[in-house]
C-alpha cells in the first residue's frame, strides 16, 4: 500500500517508467500512470524546486470513485464536474 500523499516512481535502468500513488478521492485504489514515451495513455511527471510533483495531463479514474484531478506542485487540483 502507498501511503496517500506520497508519489512513488518506478524507475528501472534510469528511465521513468510508472507514477504510482493511492487515489486521492477516497477508494484507496492504487494509480500506475506509464510514464513511457512508447505507450498511450501517458503521462509526464516533473518537480519543483522542493520535490513537488507536477502530473500531466489531468488523472480521471474510471472506476466507482469516477474522480477527475490534476496534480499541481504536489497539491491536489479537483476538476470541475
């Protein structure tokens, strides 16, 4: 289990490869977003200054959650229904 708020990089050979973190909109499911340049969909990860994550595009779970977010130098951003 991710502990919620934290951002986990899987990294193998140096290279990016899966942003995994729990969902923030309660169901405590467990996103993996491919990072590969290879693969669609895929997202990019970036950081500020103190580690901040910066996720693009937006996350919007499919699931029973069905929640639709950014994810903004670490915060949160909840997209509007």
């Amino acid at each position: 289990m991710i502990p919620v708020g934290e951002l986990w990089l899987v990294i193998d050979g140096g290279v990016r490869k899966w942003a995994c973190f729990t969902c923030p909109g309660g169901c405590n499911s467990i996103i993996s977003l491919s990072l590969s340049p290879d693969r669609r969909p895929r997202w990019a990860v970036e950081q500020d200054f103190w580690g901040r994550p910066t996720i693009a595009p937006s996350v919007h779970q499919h699931n029973a959650c069905k929640c639709h977010f950014w994810i903004t130098a670490g915060a949160v951003v909840w997209c509007k229904s």
